[in-house]
C-alpha cells in the first residue's frame, strides 16, 4: 500500500500538486489519468522519493524508494553503457546476483549494444525490464504504453497483471483513457494538481464519457468538417 495524505509540490510561485489525499492498495491496477501538466508525473516523483514536497507518503516498505520500480516517461541511460550493463548495474542495486539476461530477454533487446542508441521504445522496454529483474514491491509506471510497439503493448499488460496476481502495489499515468481501462482496476483523474474523480472499472464508461466531453466540447464543430 500507499498513503498519501495531503501532498503539496510547488516549483517556485507555481504549485503543482494541491492537496492530493488517497490510500492505493496492494494487489491493484491504480490508473492516473490525466491532461498534460496536470502533474502525474510529478506525484509520480514524489512518490519515488525524487523530489520534496510537503504532507506524507507512508509505505509498509521503507524507504519506499528501496523498493520500488519507478519506469520513467524517457528513460536516460549513462553513454557507452551496453544494454547488459545496465541490467547488471540494477540487479546490484537490489543485491539480485544474477547475469543470464538473455535467458529473460522477453523483448529480444539486443544488449550488447549501447543504449543510447537504442531507439525511444526499445529503451522504455530495457528500463522496464530492469525494475522487472529487481523484484521490486511498488512498480510505479509512467506512460509505459507510450511509444511502445502494439505487440510489446500486449505483453506489458500481461506483465501488469501478473504483477497484480502478485499483490505487489501498481500505479500507471496515460493522459489517454483507452490505454488504462483494460489493466486498471481504479481509475483517478487528476487535474490541475488535484484527484478530481475516482473510478472503479463499472464506471469507467462514464468517467470516460466526461472527459470526452470536457476535452472536445464543441471544438469539433469549429472545424466544420
């Protein structure tokens, strides 16, 4: 589990998460939806210990960042660094003593190379495995779809839902609904730094339904197609 109990960040005269307030359980899908820049990815970062904020984040873990996996937006790897090493540099991170990646190289990443010359969705499918190979207890995954090839798409779904099937505590960010009503079992939308509606998956139509309408309004008609 974890407990947010009124999160505020501000960057300079702007504050960007105003109050955020709610209890994630273990064992489920928690889907963070919203615009951009409405500050998913900076409660993501909070969460994960990197940035300061005020109000508490508690965890039965502790640090919570010892045991999370946190899948960035862009991932960024060190220069000159093989995909291989940078697995290798994760498990030790974890203590994990392993080296047989190619035997879970479900991605078929090709980890001898350097991966900065991997290209967008090849480093997001390195960067998830190497949280997956930590055998993390919180996975906190930001835009995991984005940018990611259809069938690596399916696979990371399964992924998730073997992972909840694990009871481990799971958030992903989208600020496109249809990418989270399959895997998520709730659904809150944040806006302007704020939960404004939380969903369970029986009323994901209607909370998809209200933000169609909040997001074209009537700008469709302007088009006059």
């Amino acid at each position: 589990m974890i407990e947010i109990n009124e999160l505020h960040k501000s960057f300079g005269s702007k504050e960007v998460l105003k109050g955020i307030s709610y209890n994630f359980t273990s064992g489920m899908v928690h889907g963070i939806v919203g615009e951009n820049g409405a500050g998913k990815t900076t409660l993501f970062k909070c969460i994960a210990g990197m940035e300061n904020y005020k109000g508490t984040i508690k965890s039965e873990y502790y640090p919570i960042k010892n045991h999370m996996g946190f899948l960035t937006t862009n991932p960024e790897f060190l220069s000159k660094i093989t995909g291989w090493e940078y697995l290798k540099l994760l498990c030790i991170a974890r203590k994990i003593d392993t080296e047989d990646f190619e035997a879970q190289n479900i991605f078929e990443l090709p980890l001898n190379e350097y991966a900065e010359n991997y290209s967008t969705g090849m480093k997001k499918k390195l960067a998830l495995m190497g949280v997956l190979l930590q055998k993390n207890d919180l996975y906190v995954l930001d835009e995991p779809f984005n940018g990611v090839d259809i069938h690596s798409n399916i696979l990371i779904n399964e992924i998730i839902n073997k992972l909840k099937a694990s009871k481990k505590t799971i958030l992903i960010s989208s600020h496109i609904f249809s990418s989270l009503s399959d895997s998520c079992d709730e659904i809150h939308l944040l806006k302007e730094g704020k939960f404004v509606k939380h969903a369970t998956k029986d009323s994901f139509e209607s909370l998809n339904n209200e933000m169609k309408e909040f997001v074209i309004g009537d700008r469709l008609n302007k088009l006059n197609l």
